[in-house]
C-alpha cells in the first residue's frame, strides 16, 4: 500500500488521505509546512509509525525547498555560516511537527534521526575539507541526506513490520494449539494498526495478514473505535482488501464476544510505550484489556520498538493528547446528537497497564512482564 512517498521532484510528499476513507480513495500532495503539520492534526496521515515515515519525507522535502537559490541566498551568509542556518530552520520545521501529535514518540524519533543525519553529513564534509575555514557541506548535500535517513527509515519500517508479523504470528499459534483451539483463530484488534498505519503489513494486524497469506484462518473482529471510528472505516477497509474474514462491532460489544469464546487472543498498536511497559494507545484500549483479563484473553501489544521510550518512567508521564469536542458531539452526524453546550472529554489516547499486557511483540522479539526488567535488558 504506497499511501506516503515523495514527489518525483523530492519537494513535496504525497499520502493517502485517510481522513476520507473508505468512501474515497484520494492522494493528496503536500507541499507546505502547515499543510504537513495540519495533515498529522487532522488524522490524513495517522498512525504512530506512518506518522514517523511521513515526519521524515516532511523534513526531507522541506529540505530540499532550502535548495532552491532564494531559499539558499535567504539561509546562507558570507561568514561560511549557511550549514547552521539550513539545520536552524529544518530543527524550527521539525518542532511545529512534532507538536501536531505529542503522544505518538514515532514522530519525535523521525525529526530528531533525520535532523541528526543531517547534522553528522555537515561534519563529514567539514573533515573532508579541513583547509577551509568555516567549510559548508551546501544546502543540496545536506538535503540529499535528509532524504537519504527519510528513505532509510521507510525502508526499515518495511522489515519491522515483517518481523513482527512473524513474531506474532508464531505467538498466537502456539497460543491456540496450547489451548487446544483448531478452527479459526480469532482475533480482536481496536483502532487500526495495519498497512495504513505503516509501512507493509502494519503491526497489530501484521500476523494476520501475513498468516492469511500462508494459509492461516482467521475471524476478526474490529472495534470500531469512537469517537473517529478508524476501526470501522479503516480496519475493515484493509482486512476486507486482503480477503480477511472480518467482522464489525460497536465498542461496548467486546465483551459480548469474548464472553462466547469467539477471541483467542487481542492484538492492538501502540503510540508510545513506558519503561515500565505502560502503553498509550488508542483511547478504549485500556478498557479492551481490562475485558480481556476478566476473561483470560491473551492481550499483546505490537509495535516498532521506536515507540519504546524509555525516558518515560510510566504511562503517568506520558503526554495524552486531547481533540475537538466535535468529534464526540457531532462529526459523522448530519445533525448533532447532545444538546448545544454540552461538555466533552474528548482524550485521543489512554494508558493501558503493564500488568494487563502478555507480551509487547517488536522487530526484536516479544518481551514479557515485569517489562521493567525485560525493556531494560532491550536497551543495553
């Protein structure tokens, strides 16, 4: 699914708009700094991981806009001092996106990885030629290094979902056959984590689509996930696509269907993850995890071990974004279904527990409770 990549001209990026899915298919190109920021505001580019990806083509695209000889003459003084003014302005361009969505840790990672190569391509040059005072790598070099880490990270993003596909596809097999389950394996998933998410296969949804293309039987079921319904309008568009046996359900019928035994396991995305293993995700996915203990229900978390923050003590710290008040009162309504003035806790995200978590399934392996000692033994 190539929902974001760069122009051909490399000065502008090109996504999917989610925001009108499933009822319209439609690229739109984006070219400015506020049309960009406005995109991951306005949930066109969503996900924690294609947030990161499409962060990345941001800053390479805004990179290369420097290149041209107004932008160059405007960031470049005669005191051999334009290498800093081009990160000066491109660490300004990566602040506004950052704060468009402070949860998702991806979008932080991106701006700082692709900043950071930048920075390392100035230095480099600068030891290339060091009989030059003050040498300048020049705006296009470190711009074809912006666009160069922005690449890299799609492309790892592409082997991260892969992997943790198959981690989870082997977990929620041994999973069934230790239970003794033989028919469909049935998985519940809230929100949307897969291809449109990321990169290929997404990540909550990765074991199932790479499962079902070697034959593996699944039955989903998928929250349809309120207020913004990106379960509904975006899960089932991507598992009926790839020919899943998928069912929709309002948010308050999950318990219904575990209570039948119809779940053998929940698989759900990640925005970000605490030291401690408390994950931000989706707002719901707590009380899914909550159901899904009651029950006995394996509860697994998958993500990119980008979204492992390990700065962050606990899901306390971390920053819950919240949105328009009309996304509760009235979006998707022809006519609003609370009364004029109404007040509304609108929160984008909530915090699941560590303990409620089986496993947190990356590229790297699953790592399992107490988190603080398995994430810890991950960063050394």
């Amino acid at each position: 699914m190539d929902h974001i990549r760069l122009s051909e001209a490399g000065s502008s990026v090109i996504i999917l708009d989610q925001s009108l899915l499933p009822l319209e298919e439609k690229y739109i190109k984006l070219t400015t700094l506020e049309e960009m920021a406005e995109a991951i505001k306005k949930l066109r580019v969503r996900g924690a991981p294609a947030i990161g990806i499409f962060a990345g083509y941001a800053l390479a695209a805004l990179a290369k806009q420097q290149c041209r000889p107004k932008a160059i003459s405007s960031c470049c003084g005669a005191s051999g001092t334009s290498d800093e003014g081009f990160i000066q302005i491109l660490q300004t361009q990566g602040d506004v996106l950052k704060d468009a969505r402070p949860t998702a840790v991806n979008l932080a990672w991106a701006v700082d990885r692709v900043i950071h190569a930048v920075r390392v391509e100035m230095f480099r040059a600068r030891r290339e030629d060091p009989t030059r005072l003050n040498a300048n790598a020049g705006a296009r070099r470190l711009a074809e290094a912006a666009t160069r880490e922005a690449t890299a990270i799609h492309e790892e993003d592409k082997a991260m979902c892969r992997a943790i596909a198959e981690y989870g596809l082997e977990e929620v097999r041994k999973v069934c056959t230790d239970a003794g389950h033989d028919g469909p394996i049935g998985i519940l998933t809230h929100c949307n984590a897969g291809p449109l998410a990321t990169s290929e296969y997404g990540t909550a949804l990765g074991p199932v689509l790479l499962g079902t293309e070697q034959g593996v039987k699944f039955r989903v079921f998928a929250d349809e996930t309120r207020p913004l319904l990106q379960g509904a309008r975006l899960t089932t568009y991507e598992l009926q696509k790839a020919g899943v046996d998928v069912t929709l359900i309002c948010d308050n019928m999950a318990s219904s269907v575990m209570k039948k035994g119809l779940v053998q396991a929940v698989f759900v995305g990640c925005d970000r993850v605490a030291a401690n293993g408390d994950t931000a995700n989706k707002i719901g996915t707590s009380g899914v995890a909550v159901l899904a203990k009651h029950y006995g229900i394996p509860f697994y978390v998958l993500g990119p071990s980008s979204s492992i923050d390990l700065e962050c003590p606990n899901g306390d710290a971390i920053p819950i974004e919240e949105r328009d008040p009309e996304e509760i009162r009235s979006k998707f309504y022809e006519k609003p279904v609370a009364p004029e003035g109404t007040e509304c806790f609108n929160p984008s995200f909530d915090v699941t527990d560590a303990e409620l978590i089986t496993g947190i399934i990356t590229e790297k392996g699953i790592f399992r409770y107490p988190y603080t000692e398995s994430l810890t033994a991950f960063s050394k």
